[in-house]
C-alpha cells in the first residue's frame, strides 16, 4: 500500500492517505514533546521502536479479543492502519500512584492501588488536555453513553492483558494513555502503545524512592539514558518471542 498525501501532522506521527478510504498509513517521527509540547526534543530512533513495539501489542491485544486498528506494518516507521473517527479523549489507565495523579491528589510515587483507576481527559490541545468525567464527556458529545462503557471495558482488559506480558519481562506497568477510534459502528483500540504512551519501572523498583524509568519519564524529567530506555524494553519484548 502506498502514501497519496499527508492528512496530519501530529507531535510524533505523521498520518497519510492511502488509495483505500478505509485505511491510512501511520509514520512514525523521533520528534519528542512533553508538558503539551512546551518542551521539544529527538529521541533517536524512537520512531522505529514505538512503530515496532506499539504493533507487537496491538497484535497480542487483538489475540485476547481486543479489536484494533492495526492492519499490517509495512516497514520500520510505517504502518497501515484503519481509518477510525477518534474518541477525543485520552483513557488512562493507572495501577501504581505516579506523574499527574501524585501531584494532583497529594500522593507519593510508587503508591500502589488495590485496584486499577481509570481516568479521562479531553483530548484538547487549546485547553491543555483537561480532566473530565463520563458526565462531562456526554455533556460535550464527545461520546455516546454506550461507547463510554464499551471504552471502559476495554481499557480494563488492556491492563489485565498488558500487566501480565509486562510482569514476564520484570517490568512493572504503572500507568498509561489509551485512544480509541470508531471504525464501522465499532469502536476500535487506536494511537498507540509505546513507552511514549506508558510508565514502564523495573520490577520491584515501584515501591521505593529510587524507581528506575524505562519510559519517556526520562525525557520529561531530564534522567537521560532516554535512547537506551527506549531500546531496553523493546530488546525484552522481541527477546521475550
Ligand atoms: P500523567 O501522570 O502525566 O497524567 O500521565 C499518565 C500516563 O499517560 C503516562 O503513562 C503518560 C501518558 N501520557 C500520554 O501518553 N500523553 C500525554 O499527553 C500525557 C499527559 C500522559
């Protein structure tokens, strides 16, 4: 499948049509943002790994029943996927107290919950992506009351199936950012899934004042060994096959 013109430049992805008007081809930049992206930067070969990495759970994920938009990975950066409508709301997912949650609620890193939280935001790079609630995001049409519930359901089961394959590479998932998609009357898991998108800690490292990052955390917070952070988890994913 080949590029015809560029729909969107995102702050890591580009997204370009294809000749079939259901599908479009993702490609995957270095380009890093954070703080909605008042701070810039390259992580060096990023593009490669997150397209990489994000594709092997899609796949996994669609084994356990999770519809995504993954159709087929065409190289290193690039992929083909389905052209979805995106749910303007970023799903996250959080298992252990960390980044915004921390700040927000008074709380340390590392503070474990005896059950996953879901939270959303609205996807709004103007208002800065603000947190809301499934009343609100009704309120604002964002999404139907069915949707939100299907959204929620598959976000849980995202983190039970994502928890576990972490856990065998000794690494413990502390939280994450999901996006879905409407693809024929379907919603679809879409974005992506990479240590941009996800807090990855060394196994047992959680529960002290000294975790160890294998994530963009090492970006946002200056801890550098970004490019190897990168590297490490996706080394323990394809070795893991
Ligand atoms: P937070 O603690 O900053 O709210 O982040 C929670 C998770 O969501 C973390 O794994 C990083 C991810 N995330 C994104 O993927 N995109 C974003 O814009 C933000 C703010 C967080």
């Amino acid at each position: 499948m080949e590029k015809t013109k560029q729909l969107y430049e995102g702050k890591a992805k580009k997204v370009y049509a294809t000749e079939n008007p259901d599908y479009v081809i993702v490609s995957y930049k270095d380009d890093a943002t954070a703080f909605n992206g008042l701070k810039k930067g390259t992580i060096i070969g990023k593009g490669v790994i997150n397209n990489k990495m994000s594709n092997l759970m899609m796949a996994m994920l669609e084994k356990k029943g999770i519809p995504t938009h993954l159709v087929e990975q065409i190289d290193d950066r690039n992929t083909v996927v389905k052209k979805v409508e995106i749910v303007p709301l970023e799903v996250i997912i959080r298992n252990v107290a960390a980044g915004s949650f921390s700040k927000r609620y008074g709380v340390a890193e590392g503070t474990k919950f005896s059950a996953p939280t879901i939270e959303f935001s609205y996807k709004n790079d103007d208002l800065g992506d603000p947190l809301i609630n499934d009343y609100h995001a009704l309120a604002l049409n964002l999404a139907t009351a069915e949707e939100i519930d299907t959204i929620k359901k598959m976000a849980f089961a995202v983190n039970a199936a994502m928890k576990a394959f972490f856990k065998e590479l000794n690494i413990d998932l502390i939280d994450f950012k999901l996006e879905f998609g409407r693809f024929k009357g379907q919603i679809v898991l879409a974005d992506e899934i990479s240590p941009d998108t996800c807090r990855f800690w060394e196994a047992g490292t959680w529960d002290t004042t000294k975790h160890v990052s294998l994530d963009k955390d090492r970006f946002r917070r200056d801890l550098g060994g970004v490019e190897d952070a990168y590297a490490e988890i996706f080394k323990r994913i394809t070795e893991s096959k």
